[in-house]
C-alpha cells in the first residue's frame, strides 16, 4: 500500500473543520470531481475534467486542490462485482502512486462499484437528457462516491 493510503477511519481523527474532500471517478476519458463542504455531509458534483497527459491531469488537480483546502482525496476504486481487482483498479492504483509525490494528500479509496448506475438513473429521474447526462455524468458519480464516504465517516465520528 502507498505511503499516501489510509483507511476513512484513519481519515476521521485527521480532517479539521474548514478544510474539504475531493471526490474523483477516474476514468481513462475523464476524471469527475465532487467537492465536499466543510463540515464532510455533504458531496456536490463540481466538474469534469478530460484527460490528457498525466502531468497536465496532475496540476489541475493540485491547483483545484489548492484553491478548495483539500484534505484529502477520496478516489473511487473500480472493484469488480465479485469484489475482486482487475485492470481498472491496477491502473487507479498507480495513477494514485504517481500522483502522490505531486501532490502530497492522503488518498482514501471507496468501493466504487455501481457509482456511474446510480448516477445515470439519478440523471434519468431528474428528466435530463441523453447529451446532457453525458456532460456530467462523471461528476455526478464523483458525487455519489465521496456521498457514500461521507455518511461513513459521519457514523465514524459519531
């Protein structure tokens, strides 16, 4: 495990009032963030960044970072559905170990499976259209993913 890994229940004796998590669905197109407010309850899908290279991925993430006093990222783990890793989890992993010595944050990783399900049938209930969907459909699981961190870290905190 990468230095920079540590578990929601590590995560809840370090955040302080004030600062945020970052939520990300890393994708090999896009990246979907979701922003946490500053008290951790709740998620808000913020945007959607295409991906290029892996340098110029990086500093937008660490100029976000910067402008929003992240504390931590919460980045969704592609697990498949018998719980086991496959490709896309093996390629999160190292984008987290390569990302860790440009930007120095606790990573905490979160079951992201059926994320991108729930947020497209969220979208579809909100009447929103196939295009439109499309344009914020990765934020929006971004948002599911740091949602479901937070409500664990609010039962952990108590």
């Amino acid at each position: 495990m990468a230095d920079n890994v540590i578990s929601l229940e590590e995560a809840a004796t370090r955040l302080q009032r004030g600062q945020r998590l970052l939520g990300l669905d890393l994708g090999t197109k896009t990246i979907g963030l979701a922003l946490s407010d500053i008290e951790f309850r709740i998620a808000t899908a913020m945007k959607t960044l295409k991906r290029t290279k892996f340098r110029e991925d990086a500093a937008a993430l660490v100029k976000i970072a910067g402008e929003h006093q992240i504390a931590a990222l919460v980045l969704g783990l592609p697990l498949n559905m018998d719980g086991s890793e496959g490709p896309r989890a093996q390629a999160t992993r190292a984008f987290v170990r390569n990302l860790a010595p440009i930007l120095p944050l606790p990573v905490i990783y979160w079951d992201e499976r059926l994320s991108t399900v729930a947020a497209e049938r969220a979208l579809i209930a909100a009447d929103m259209s196939r295009v439109k969907r499309g344009a914020v459909i990765d934020a929006t699981a971004a948002a599911f993913i740091l949602q479901g961190a937070l409500d664990r870290l609010a039962n952990l905190r108590g």
